[in-house]
C-alpha cells in the first residue's frame, strides 16, 4: 500500500526533496563507473540505461544515479499535476471550454482541389478587440443583474470567465512567436555591439597609426648633423611633451 504521505508530498507548494538524492555521492559514481566497465569488458553490445550493465545487477543505492527512460505515454508529473513532454499548447476543446471564436481551417492536403481555405487566416487582434467590447457589455449587464436580480448572477460570471479564457488563450497562441522575435532582437542587438567594437577599435588603430605617422615623419625631417648632436633642451622637452600627450589620447580614449 502506498504511503499516504507521499501523495501529500508530491502535491505541496514546496515539497521536500526525495530521500535518494543522499545517494549521489562521488563515491557512488566511482563505484557506478566501475559496474559500467565491467559490464561493458562482458561484451555487452546493448548498453542499456547502464551503459554496459542491467539496472537489476546494481545496488539499491546506484539505481538512482541512472536517469529514467521517457515516460511511455509523454506526459510527466510535477508538484501534483501532469504535463506533456510536448509542451503544446492545448486547444479550448481538449480543456472542455467553449470557442468563441472560428477556428483556423486546415490547410488542404496535396492533391486536394480546394485551395481557398488554406487563404483565410483569424485575425486575431480584430477578436481580441471584440471580445474585449463583450467584456464591458457584459460587465455591464451583470452590474445590471446585481441591481435587479443579485441571485441570477452565476449565468453572467460564467459568460465573463468564458470570455477571459478565450482572449487569454489567443493571447498564448503568440507565444512562439513572441519566442522568435525576441530571440531575432537580442541577436540583433549583439551583432550591432559587435559592429561598434569593432568600428571602435578600427578607429583607434587609425589614429595609433596616424600619431605614429607623424612622429617618424618630424624625426625623419630632423637634419643630419641635429640628429647626432641633439637638440637643444628647451625643444627635446617640447617634442616629449607632445608624443606624451598624444599617448595619453590614444590610451585615454580621448
């Protein structure tokens, strides 16, 4: 019989973590290495969720450390409730609403000679803005509902619930799309700050190169004579001045 605490457990906002997870030690892992070699020396050609050894031939406390398979039928369970692996998102039907809007027509299939379905589209913002007018008309009948008959209330905030589960779920019809574009933009504003820094630094090596440029052109224009006796004090201060100061530009970005 299963323990009731467990369901319990599964179902709680922050439920604790499973007993098993004191088994993944580094020492299990050694060991669980060791039972993968042996296997696999075994001649194993099937690996297995063991890579080289059964499940069944292993200690209680390295079944663990091998992840599960797949469920079967594509759905998991977590804190209480099911999802698909798939991650679709579910149709209003499947969920037992109502749909209060025209659903999207399949495309025809090769072969098939009706081509005018596969041209109509929903366009989605013009429902989602009559559904939004049907929210205040309705709104407004159940004000006027709760003025005359408050007890016949229940029928008007089914109507407003199933309106909002509707344009919600138009809403989430985006999402992929919204996943798209946002990835599209934070691409494009990597690849524009790629440009700059390299327009930056492109800039920066033209000015290096002219600075270097214009100090071997006024060496270059120095007599010979100057050159082997030097010149005078006040002048050699004033060319260092002038190559320290053209450093400090270049090295401070100014």
């Amino acid at each position: 019989m299963a323990d009731p605490q467990q369901g319990q457990t599964h179902s709680a906002a922050f439920p604790a973590p499973p007993p098993f997870f004191k088994n993944f030690t580094a020492e299990n892992l050694s060991r669980l290495k060791d039972f993968q070699q042996r296997g696999a020396t075994k001649g194993a050609e099937d690996a297995g969720p063991a890579n080289g050894c059964e499940t069944e031939d292993l200690p209680d406390e390295l079944r663990y450390l091998i992840p599960p398979a797949p469920p079967a039928d594509g759905r998991y369970r977590s804190f209480g409730d099911q999802y698909d692996i798939a991650d679709r998102l579910p149709s209003l039907e499947d969920q037992g609403i109502e749909q209060l809007y025209p659903s999207q027509p399949r495309s025809p299939a090769a072969g098939e000679s009706d081509g005018t379905r596969s041209e109509w589209t929903l366009d989605r913002a013009v429902t989602l803005r009559k559904m939004a007018e049907s929210l205040l008309l309705n709104f407004m009948e159940l004000v006027g509902v709760l003025a005359v008959s408050p007890e016949q209330y229940g029928r008007k905030i089914e109507d407003l619930r199933k309106i909002f589960i509707n344009a919600h779920h138009l809403l989430n019809e985006y999402r992929p799309h919204q996943a798209r574009e946002t990835l599209i933009l934070m691409m494009e504003e990597q690849l524009e700050r790629s440009r700059a820094e390299t327009a930056g630094i492109m800039r920066m090596k033209e000015k290096v190169e002219s600075i270097l440029s214009d100090l071997a052109s006024s060496f270059a224009d120095l007599e010979p004579g100057e050159k082997k006796r030097g010149r005078p004090a006040d002048k050699k201060l004033e060319r260092h001045r002038q190559i320290w100061d053209s450093l400090d530009e270049v090295l401070g970005g100014g």
